[in-house]
C-alpha cells in the first residue's frame, strides 16, 4: 500500500467512513474449486435494480475501493451493466475472478470502463494440477489466455495462488508464469472454511513443515531470519491496536445482500434490502461490538507472545466459535514462522485427549460466544 | 487532442477522465488514474475545478463563476492558475481538455434503472 493511501485509509478510519467494501455479485461459478468456502447455488441474488441503488448508496457513503468478487462475477449477464454503473459512481473498481470468461471483446471493454486492476486466481503452472483444483479441464490455457488478452490492454492484473497440499509444490513455476505474462504475483497459504461452518476443507491446508519452508523463502519474505524472529512482547501501543480494518474502514456485501464485516467475518449485521448501507455501517450493533475490540480485550492473544505480530484473522476467530478468541489457522502460521507456539496450541496441546463435547461448527454467532465464555470460565476455575 | 497542442489563451474545455475514481474524503477529494495506478488527492481550487469539468464548460467561465467567487482572486491570475493546474492534471491522465466541447458518456448513474431484461 502507498503511504497516501494509508493515509487515506487513516483519515477514513478518523471520519467513520467505510473506505473499501468487496460486494460479492454471485455465489454461482463455472469452476468447482476444490477448497472452496462456498455454497454455488442461487438462493436469491439482488437484482440489477438493487446492485444499482446499492452503489448509490455505497457511493453517498463515501465508499472509495470497490471490489466486484463471487463466485464468478461473469456468470451474471448484467456484469457489464453493473460495471459501467459502478464507474459512473467514480468507485475505484477491482475484480476478482478466475477470467476464463474474458476474451478479446470483454478486456477491451474492461480497459474502457477504467476498471483499477483484476485479480486472477491461478492454482499451479502446470495444467494437470490447475485443472484438477477447478475441476475444470482447460481452464488453466483460458484464464492464461485472458491475462494476456488483458495484459494487451494495458490492465494490471494479479495473479492470485493460494496454496494448499495440491498445489504446494508449484508457487515458484506459478510466481515465473506472473512475471513472464507481465502480472503481479500474490500467495495466499490459507485454506478456510465454509462460509456455513463446515471445516472440512481445512484438511487441504499446507501441513506445518510446507509453511515452514515457505516463511523462510526469501523470495516471498525478504529477510528470512528477520521475518521468523521470535515476537516482541505486545507493549501498550499493540495492546490498544485495532485487530484489522473489517469493520472499521471495510466492510462486505454478500450476492444476497447480507453486510458482514468482511468474506471471512460471516457475522450478519444487517441486510442492504431492508435497510440503507449507511445506516447498517453507523448503526449495527454487530459492528458497534466489532469496532470496540483491542488487541487487549482478546483472553488468550492479549497473553500471547504472538500478539502484536500473529495475522490474528477476527473473522476466522470468529468462526472458531468467539471473535475474542484466537484464530488456530493463524496460531499454526506464527508457530510455522517462528517455532514458537501459541498459548492457543500450547493449551490445546495440554488439553486431555478426550472427544470433544462440543463441535464447534455450524453454532450460530451468538451460541458460539457464549460456549466459548463458559469454556474460559470453566478454565479459570 | 494532447496538452500541448491547446494553446494559450485559447478557449479551453475541460472534462473528467472516464478512466478516473474519485470521492470526497473529508474535505479533499482521492483520485486514482487506471492508467498510472496513482492516488492524488486534490486541493479545494483542484476539487472545484475537477468537479465543474463537464466538457460543455469553458474553463473561463468555470474559474469566473466557481473559483474568482470563492477564493476572492483577481480574474487575470485565477484563470492563469487554473489552465496550469488544468494541463498538469491532464498530464496525468486525471482531466482531459480541448479547444472543443468534450463529449462525455451517455450513462449517467443517477437515471432510473432499466427494468431488467434478463431472469436469472
């Protein structure tokens, strides 16, 4: 990030403005991705008309970045429609997308419509194992077509590799193709679960050794020994930090119209069809609640070592069960870095190997709060 | 048409890029170019000026109704500021200008929307 845009990202943080919101056009996708946290069918996406008084308000809001994503955004027909009402409210559009719909046509289109850059998802160079993640047989040569048809068009694209035990092994042939198409390169080594809970894709996570390996290539980290040092302790200005920007200056829309404070923070705090995008960004009580934490307020990360340095991620803490608990995907990460555990896996390791009474799944936000508070008062006592 | 080639003392019209985003952020106005990837923030006289730049309005006649009233500056030197200004945002690609009227997109976001004509 540029230092005027974290500026501006200060300064909207400062005035109570929702400076970025990712609003998902579609959950439905030509691809069937192998770790995907999403349930493909339609069960009732907004309208055109809606997208477009959505914008509006997004727009009176004082929204700046504007992130189209899905599902596939190209699978709605009024794409385009939506793209061009988007630019006219002058929002800083970005995509994301798997590309394999744009052709020649569409990147010049996209080129005319201004659009700031597209994010491509790319799982491996090699066909045999992109196609076997997407499910999708050619996909690879489509969407590697597209970045050249948009590379020639002058647009900045992404190419996006999240990385898991499939593909683990292939980021640096994925890193080369980057630059030889001429797009930027970015690694995502994070699985998540679904968005309804289920966890069971987090087994396609890269094990611990993987991310070891990767936290120490200096290609990604710059310096290695730097980037795995043991933690600083939290001092009181990381005790009083805000723990990442949703819900504070983010927030997410999802295809049904559903305001979470951001993809991975599936705690509804309003719906954009019944109520005006502003008034849910002043007003939620969800996300009064979100904006209070600090770092401080976090039972076991506030004791950790990790704490001011862990990417403690509050939307996958959440989905464990408590927003002011740890999140242990994140846990796994800081141990991979540093060889240092966490007081979450340090606790989980000392806990009696006893089936768990408690499957924290598909619990409702509400229910997982307070499972997790009597866990901690259980544990106290 | 390119800067260089309105020439002085000309009449000069100005326009938004297509190409552009911007919003209010307090009191400034952000800016990003598509084509430079660049974040500008504008000063008031710059917001003023970006927000007049209609394509059908002569820059004279912006800096006489918009700028000379608010800012209380001699006409003369209000009009010099303001094609410098203008040439140095269209040299990034944020204004366009031209001795002639520019055209600007049909679409305006603020018209009803069409009912749709696709069933999903």
């Amino acid at each position: 990030m540029s230092v005027l845009m974290q500026e501006m990202s200060e300064r909207a943080l400062r005035l109570g403005v929702p400076f970025s919101v990712q609003l998902d056009l579609t959950y439905r996708c030509n691809e069937q991705c192998v770790h995907c946290y999403l349930d493909h069918d339609d069960h009732g996406e907004m309208t055109t008309v809606e997208i477009k008084r959505l914008l509006e308000e997004m727009a009176e809001a004082g929204v700046f970045i504007l992130t189209l994503s899905g599902g596939e955004i190209f699978m709605r027909k009024d794409f385009f429609e939506i793209l061009e009402c988007a630019r006219a409210f002058t929002f800083c559009v970005k995509l994301k997308t798997n590309a394999v719909l744009i052709r020649e046509a569409q990147a010049a289109r996209l080129r005319e419509l201004g659009v700031q850059s597209i994010q491509i998802s790319i799982y491996s160079h090699r066909p045999e194992v992109h196609d076997a993640i997407t499910k999708v047989q050619g996909s690879l040569r489509r969407s590697i077509d597209a970045i050249r048809f948009l590379k020639s068009q002058g647009i900045k694209v992404i190419m996006a590799n999240v990385l898991m035990s499939e593909n683990m092994q292939d980021h640096h042939g994925v890193r080369r193709l980057a630059e030889e198409l001429g797009a930027d390169y970015t690694l995502d080594p994070t699985i998540t679960p679904m968005m309804d809970g289920d966890r069971s894709v987090l087994k396609l996570n890269a094990g611990e050794s993987a991310l070891r390996e990767l936290f120490r290539d200096e290609a990604y980290v710059g310096n290695a020994e730097e980037f795995c040092a043991p933690p600083p302790s939290p001092d009181e200005n990381s005790m009083a930090s805000l723990p990442c920007s949703a819900g504070h200056t983010a927030c997410y829309v999802s295809p049904y119209g559903e305001f979470y404070p951001c993809v991975q923070f599936p705690l509804s705090c309003g719906n954009v069809r019944q109520q005006r995008f502003l008034d849910i960004w002043r007003d939620s009580a969800q996300l009064k609640e979100v904006r209070a934490i600090r770092l401080r307020d976090l039972s076991s990360c506030s004791q950790c070592a990790h704490g001011s340095t862990c990417s403690r991620c509050p939307g996958l803490a959440f989905m464990e069960g408590n927003m002011r608990g740890p999140s242990t995907l994140d846990c796994e990460k800081s141990y991979a870095r540093t060889g240092i555990p966490s007081n979450n896996l340090l606790a989980k390791k000392n806990a009696p190997s006893v089936p768990r009474l408690v499957q924290i799944q598909v619990v409702p936000a509400i229910m997982g709060n307070r499972l997790s508070r009597l866990g901690s008062a259980v544990g106290a006592a | 048409m390119t800067v260089e080639s309105v020439k002085m003392n000309k009449t000069m019209y100005v326009a938004r890029s297509p190409r552009i985003a911007a919003r209010m952020l307090g009191e400034e106005m952000l800016v990003m170019s598509a084509q430079e990837s660049t974040l500008f923030t504008l000063n008031p006289t710059a917001t003023i000026l970006w927000q007049a730049a209609d394509g059908a309005t002569p820059l004279d006649e912006i800096v006489g109704r918009r700028i000379c009233s608010e800012f209380e500056v001699p006409p003369e030197e209000a009009m010099r500021d303001a094609e410098a200004l203008a040439r140095d945002l269209a040299n990034h690609g944020i204004l366009l200008i031209s001795e002639e009227p520019i055209p600007q997109p049909g679409f305006s976001p603020r018209q009803p929307a069409p009912q749709e004509a696709v069933k999903r």
